[in-house]
C-alpha cells in the first residue's frame, strides 16, 4: 500500500513531501483517486483520509506558527 500512497505525498522530481496547500491538494486528490478507482477498499480509503488529515494539521501549524512570528 506504501507504493501506492507514495505518489500523493512525495514530489517524484524532486523527492521532497508536498507542503502547506499542494500537501492539501495531493491528499484531496488522493481521496478521489480512491473514491474512482477502489470504491471497495476501506483500508486504502482511511490511508488517504489520514494523509488529509496530517497535511491539514501540518498546514494549520506552519499558518500559526509564522502568524506568531509577527
């Protein structure tokens, strides 16, 4: 499953995860791709929530942490 999440959370040129909006965009991405492609499997669906969910979290820390720097 590792391979097939690795696409939607790390940038193939340069190798670096996706941050801030594009991490966003991926993971939003991701669960479409799921939603199309492997309607049935659950495990692959909770995978792309979580991958949201962290780069949701993620996003909202860097937002109040460079609002705090001000």
């Amino acid at each position: 499953m590792y391979q097939l999440i690795l696409p939607w959370k790390v940038c193939a040129n340069c190798h670096q995860p996706y941050q801030n909006g594009p991490a966003v965009d991926m993971a939003n991405e991701f669960i479409s791709y799921v939603n199309d492609t492997h309607p049935d499997d659950q495990g692959l669906l909770v995978a792309a929530l979580k991958l949201k969910l962290g780069a949701l979290g993620e996003y909202i820390y860097r937002q109040n942490m460079s609002g705090n720097s001000r």
